[in-house]
C-alpha cells in the first residue's frame, strides 16, 4: 500500500520589498521545488526575522499588500491540472521563466499565465 503525501502546511514569509514580510501557510510537499522562485521562504521557528516588518498574514493581507496571483499548469497522470500561487512582488520579472523548468507537486509545469479572471472597476 503506497503513502500518501503529507498534506501539513508549512509557514513561509513572502518579502515584498522595503524590509516587509507576509506570513502565508503552504504544502511543503508541493512546492518544494519551487519556493524560491515564488519568492517564498520556510519560517521553522516562527519568528520574523530581525530588521523585517510583518505587515500580514494570509492570502488576503499578501494581496493587499503587493503580491499578485499566477496560474501554473501541470501534468498530472496525463491530465492538465492548474493551481493558482502568489507571487512576492520581488520576483514579478523572472517567475514565469524560471517556473517552466520546474515541478509543483512532483509533475512537470508545462504553462505559466496571469489569472484570467480579472474584474476592472473604474
């Protein structure tokens, strides 16, 4: 009988730039391969480290406070499967580059996009 992935969720820190930091939980499993990219790094022991702000924590205080959502595609026995990740602003320029060479959960990413769902209102 084969194991199934761990799916605890691991507290990283997003810098977004100006000494701030973001406190968001993820599955270490699944993006093991990619937290660097993301811009993501593992918080072990829970504190913030020194001369950085904690500014939020969560999905919605990473959004309001700079960081933008991506949708990455990967193949999963042979089908297409997407996962929306946020992004720390710090790494905008290279992220979709260096994802492609790269796995979320153990599969190859074949596609990286901006969220199609946008609303504009003006």
């Amino acid at each position: 009988m084969a194991t199934a992935q761990s799916r605890k969720r691991t507290d990283y820190l997003i810098d977004i730039g100006n000494n701030k930091v973001v406190a968001i939980k993820a599955i270490k499993s699944s993006i093991q391969d990619i937290d660097q990219s993301l811009g993501y790094v593992e918080n072990a022991t829970g504190e913030i480290p020194q001369g950085k702000i904690l500014v939020g924590e969560g999905r919605e205080d990473a959004l309001l406070s700079g960081c933008f959502p991506i949708a990455v595609y990967y193949l999963k026995n042979k089908q297409k499967r997407r996962v929306v990740l946020l992004v720390s602003p710090t790494k905008a320029d290279t992220v979709a580059t260096e994802l492609k060479t790269k796995k979320y959960a153990g599969s190859n990413i074949i596609k990286v996009t901006p969220v199609r769902r946008r609303k504009f209102t003006y």
